[in-house]
C-alpha cells in the first residue's frame, strides 16, 4: 500500500504539471478523481505516510519561465469535488455538524483558465493566473485585450478579484473556419483554446481570440464589510465586473440538487462550456469558522457532471516499465475525439484491472473522459464481439530487459527486478530532473529518452556533462540552439538548489520530498548526513526504522558514493540553504495568522521567521488559530480574533518573542 501512494503521488503530480502549466492534459478528469481519491483513502488510514510533495497538501500547477512570476498574497486554492446526491448530502451534513444551518450559492462551473485581477486606486495593475496556487503567471498585457473585464472601475478601490477566463462555443467555432481556410491546425476546445490565447506572448494574438471573463471570488470580503458571498458579487459587479447571471441563492439542499438537475438540462445550450456546478456557502462568517484543509475550502464543492462515453476498438495491449520496475500495460485504441481531443491510449494500471474489465484485444470499448485527454476505459462491449478477438495474456518478461518478473505479495502488481534495467534507469532520470527533485526545466519525459538512448546521459553526472555536447543536440532533429542553450542554462541553475531537492532526486527508497527537507535541515550537509549511524536517523522526527535503513544502505552502495563525489566535482551544491528550524516555545506547535501593515519585517520575513521557530502561517482566522499578529490598521482579522478570545501580539511583541 505505501508503493501504491508512492505511485499515485507521482501520478497525480504529472497530471498536475501537464495540465495546470502546459495546458497539455495526460489523464481524464475521472482518472484523476479516481487517483485522488484512492490517495485519501491510504493517507486516511495511514497518515504517518502523509508525503509534503503529495497532491492532497497542496495544490496541484508550475509557473514557465516565458512570463514574469506573481506571488498571490493570498493563495488561489482549487476546490472539492463530488459527483452524486449522496455525496452532496454528505457535503451539508458535514456543514451542519459545525453548528451551521447554511445558506447556498450555486454557480455554473466554467470551464476556462482561473485568473487574478489586482486594482489599485480602481485601474487594473495586475492579472495573473492561478500556477501552483501560490504563484502564478503575470498575464497583464493579455487580460487587458478581455473587453469585459475592466481596465478603471467605477470607484477607486484598491481590490482583487478572482474569475474565471474562457472562449464561447460560437467564438471557437469562427476561429476554427478561419483556420481551417488558412490550412492551420484547429482548436480542438474552448478550455484549451483559451488557456493557449491567454498564454501568447504577442497580445495581437490574444486580442483576436475574443476571450470571455466571468468573476465569481472576492478573496477578502470581510475587509469590504461584506458577509455574504451574494453581497460579494453584486458588489463586484457594482464595480463593473461581469458576473454570471446564472447564479442562485438558495435555502438548503434540496434546492442545490433542483439547481443541478435544472442546469445539466440547460447545459448543451450555454454558448459556453460548463463542467460542473460549484456550491458555496453565503455566509462569510460561517466560510471562516469552517476555514480550509491543506488544498481545499471546507465551505465550498463542486459537482462534476457524468463523465462523456464513446465506443472505440482496442487494438493492442503493451507494457511499460516504471522507476520502482512496476509494469504498467496499456490499451492501445483507434483514434477517437472525445469531447474535442484526440484519444489513442490509456493506461490499464495492472493485470487484475485488465481481467476484471474482461478484456480481450480487438474488442469494442467504451472510454469516457469528464476533462481533455487520456480517458478510461469503461467496459467491453461484449455483444460486438466476432469471435476474432484475443485474450489478454499477462507478460512473465520485462519487455526491455527479458529479466523474470516478480510479483510481491500483498501486492497486484508486476515488477521488473533488474536495477540495471534500461527502463528502470531511464525513469530514475526522468525523476532527478522532475520539478519537485533538481526541476531541469526542459528535460522532460521525451527529451530524456532521446539523450538516454542517443547516449549523451547515462546516469545522472552525465546530465551536467551535456554542455560538451552542446553541437552535437543542435544538429538532433527538433533541437534548435536556442531551446538547447535554455535547457543548458537551467541544469547549470539547479546546480545552486538546496540540498533537500538533491536528495529527493536521487531517490533513495522512501525518501520523498518531505522526508528529504528533514533530512537536509537536520544534517545541513551531504557528508554529515553520510556519516550518520542508522541509531542517530532514527532519532530524527519522522524517520522511522526503514527509512533509517534505506538511508544507511543507500550510501553504503559504492556506486552511489561514486556518484554523489562526482557530483560534489561537477559543482552540485551540498549544503542545505533553507531556514534553520530552532524550535522556540513560543512557536513550536502553534498556528499563526498576520494581519495589518508590519514595519519591522515583511510578510515573508515574519513567515519565515515564523516557520525557522517551528510554527506554521495561514492566511484566515479561525479557532484553531494560535496566535494573531497585528500591525497598523488590522481590519477585520484583528477583530475576528477579539471574538474567539484568540491571543493577539503587537508586532514589538512579535519581535520580543522572536529575540527571547
């Protein structure tokens, strides 16, 4: 089970990055619940496992370097999801529970690209998209081509506005006959259309997408001594903000479910996609006392509508190979648009899902997608059956290396053995440069394939080698100077990334990325941590038995030694760079919230401050608030503290608890 959530992590974080930043998505919005939810599931019954890189701490998204970087001051977060009445219900119950007898409002989940819109003195100065949650992407010279979204408001407020941007139905259909006159490939969605539009770099381009802008969240309401998510919107759209007409407040539940029968009706008639229905609580106070989990709003879900099905043939079934040897087989399909995207695989995840299904190759399938690219397959349509069709044979090989395969007990999955297998390797590669590990901007899954098997890498060293061979890329078919000179640049950047990314890449068996940030700020560099006995690991908060085990057993290794010296003189750095965590009493444990203007420190500086002691920042007060820090003019967070009997500390108090 901990290999599963090891697995479903890296899954969902993929799924995450593709769709988020490239816009590009790999899985199904229904594959995706599915894997988030299983992921809950083991991290509910097994909360110790809990991983700092796992999709359910944060949120999912990554910022590319072609726009300027934006730090939401207050984080965009995405929201739950459910799909049926039972779990609606249960969505109220819990609402309930808290004491609350809640108001609703429903919305039309658009299906766009979220965005930030900062004004300052009433005149837009900013709008950003939602990235990772906490920074995102400066879009300004596009949002401003959006007519509906405007440019001076009617008072001079300072204010942002979350919404979302989107390009109508009729609106890609025109795109799409110009292009198609000018021999241009099509846009195959409206999402996708208008994530591309809003990311050109040449807002001419922009401009002439026609993009579309709903706004639906006032992050700070309370600040505008508005307490209610109704009187919210009317007072943005006040301001000039367009706000969807299809709104509705309503009483309870029971009217939340007519809400959503009513506009999955109306649904195929909108000129604009919707994929769900988002519910909100009304009541601002209540939003703050039922506060957030690490990713999503406790006062707020969304239905996702029944996923689309179509039929199509599975030609084959094939196997891949994964970092751990996990074999994976895949459905092979004929081509079939599904909801505007082109569908020719999808994964099978393992042998007892393919037998449980009953699949045969040759057989007719159904696949349904609720997002934009690779679906599920639902069922075999055994009626359609001729009689030619081919059992599935699981495979006793590895497929790259022809080394048995083991199957581990408790366990239904396969496994490669072979630590030396090429595929093995070449994902164990593919990690080291991931994002969430060195995060080698442009040495995704393809191109790391193409050097593996060109023989320019063969382990990771080599990867800080490729400027000897800069000529050599430029003259790969698809490789222009220009886009090896930006790969260069970014593998001679993360030489400087702090020690915990170095060994999360390196990936030493249960080591995640949380465990590695322990590991680093506990030993502060690569050699004390090397030298440290098996005894003295366990010792450390959160290393247990294994994974003081697997530690030691990984450095005892001479080719990983090997390694990490070759690195050490290749000019990696070694040292952990972040805070330092010396717990302080008046800190360790507790939560806190900042509010007001500080003139002692920044925001960022007290954060860190803050964390370095060993207590926690958030952004909303509620009663498992600790602490709130006031500076000048506090607003409403200072007197939401006063009414919980929450301990306030002036920001020399602040300073004073800091110096002692």
């Amino acid at each position: 089970m901990y290999e599963r959530m090891l697995e479903l992590i890296d899954i969902i974080n993929e799924a995450d990055y593709n769709y988020h930043t490239l816009d590009n998505p790999t899985i199904t919005d229904q594959e995706y619940d599915k894997y988030l939810r299983e992921l809950y599931e083991i991290e509910t019954a097994h909360p110790e496992w809990v991983k700092e890189n796992s999709p359910t701490q944060h949120a999912g998204g990554q910022v590319i370097d072609e726009f300027k970087k934006v730090t939401h001051k207050i984080p965009m977060m995405s929201l739950s999801d459910v799909f049926s009445e039972s779990e609606i219900i249960a969505f109220d119950e819990r609402i309930k529970k808290e004491g609350i007898n809640p108001e609703y409002v429903c919305e039309l989940k658009i299906d766009g690209l979220s965005v930030s819109l900062l004004y300052e003195d009433g005149k837009l100065v900013r709008a950003a998209t939602r990235g990772d949650g906490t920074t995102g992407e400066d879009i300004t010279h596009n949002a401003k081509t959006i007519k509906v979204i405007p440019l001076k408001l009617k008072e001079k407020v300072n204010i942002e506005v979350r919404g979302e941007i989107f390009m109508n139905k009729e609106t890609l259909k025109k795109l799409n006959e110009e292009r198609k006159k000018n021999n241009q490939p099509l846009l195959q969605n409206c999402r996708n259309a208008a994530a591309g539009s809003i990311r050109q770099l040449d807002s001419k381009i922009a401009a002439e997408r026609k993009l579309d802008n709903f706004i639906y969240h006032l992050p700070d309401p309370l600040d505008y001594n508005l307490h209610t998510h109704q009187e919210a919107l009317d007072y943005m759209k006040s301001l000039g903000f367009k706000i969807n007409p299809n709104n509705r407040l309503v009483k309870n539940i029971n009217d939340v479910l007519a809400f959503i029968e009513e506009k999955g009706k109306e649904r195929p008639n909108l000129p604009y996609d919707i994929d769900g229905i988002v519910i909100k609580v009304n009541n601002i106070d209540d939003q703050v006392r039922l506060g957030y989990t690490a990713k999503y709003p406790k006062w707020a879900t969304a239905y996702k509508f029944p996923a689309e099905e179509v039929l199509t043939k599975l030609t084959d079934i094939t196997f891949t190979v994964g970092r751990t040897g996990q074999i994976t087989p895949n459905a092979v399909l004929e081509p079939v648009i599904v909801a505007g995207s082109t569908i020719s695989r999808a994964t099978l995840h393992n042998e007892d899902y393919v037998n449980e299904k009953g699949l045969k190759i040759g057989d007719i399938v159904s696949i349904r997608k609720a997002g934009d690219v690779i679906p599920e397959v639902v069922e075999a349509k055994v009626n359609r059956r001729t009689g030619k069709e081919k059992d599935f044979v699981m495979i006793t090989e590895c497929p790259m290396c022809k080394t048995p395969l083991i199957k581990k007990e408790g366990q239904v999955d396969y496994y490669c053995p072979n630590n030396k297998c090429p595929a093995r390797h070449v994902e164990s590669l593919i990690h080291f440069a991931s994002r969430d590990a060195m995060n080698i901007d442009g040495l995704g899954d393809s191109i790391m394939e193409d050097f593996y098997n060109f023989g320019f890498i063969g382990n990771i060293a080599d990867i800080y080698s490729l400027k000897d061979h800069a000529k050599d890329l430029t003259r790969l078919e698809g490789y222009g100077e220009k886009s090896i000179n930006n790969l260069l640049t970014s593998i001679e950047n993360s030489k400087a990334n702090s020690l915990e990314r170095l060994l999360f890449g390196l990936g030493i068996p249960h080591v995640g990325e949380k465990t590695a940030k322990i590991l680093a700020s506990r030993c502060e560099t690569m050699d004390n941590l090397i030298k440290t006995p098996e005894e003295e690991l366990k010792k450390i908060p959160d290393i247990g038995d294994i994974i003081a085990k697997s530690i030691v057993d990984y450095f005892e290794n001479s080719h990983n030694k090997a390694i990490i010296e070759e690195l050490k003189e290749l000019g990696l750095n070694m040292n952990y760079l972040g805070p330092k965590i010396k717990e302080n009493i008046n800190f360790a444990g507790k939560t806190f919230v900042l509010t007001g203007t500080l003139t002692l420190y920044t925001r960022d500086e007290a954060s860190l401050k803050i964390e370095s002691l060993g207590g926690t920042t958030t952004n909303s007060v509620s009663k498992k608030t600790s602490v709130v820090v006031v500076g000048e003019n506090p607003g409403s967070k200072y007197e939401k503290a006063k009414q919980l009997g929450i301990e306030i500390w002036t920001e020399e108090e602040f300073k004073n608890k800091i110096e002692s």
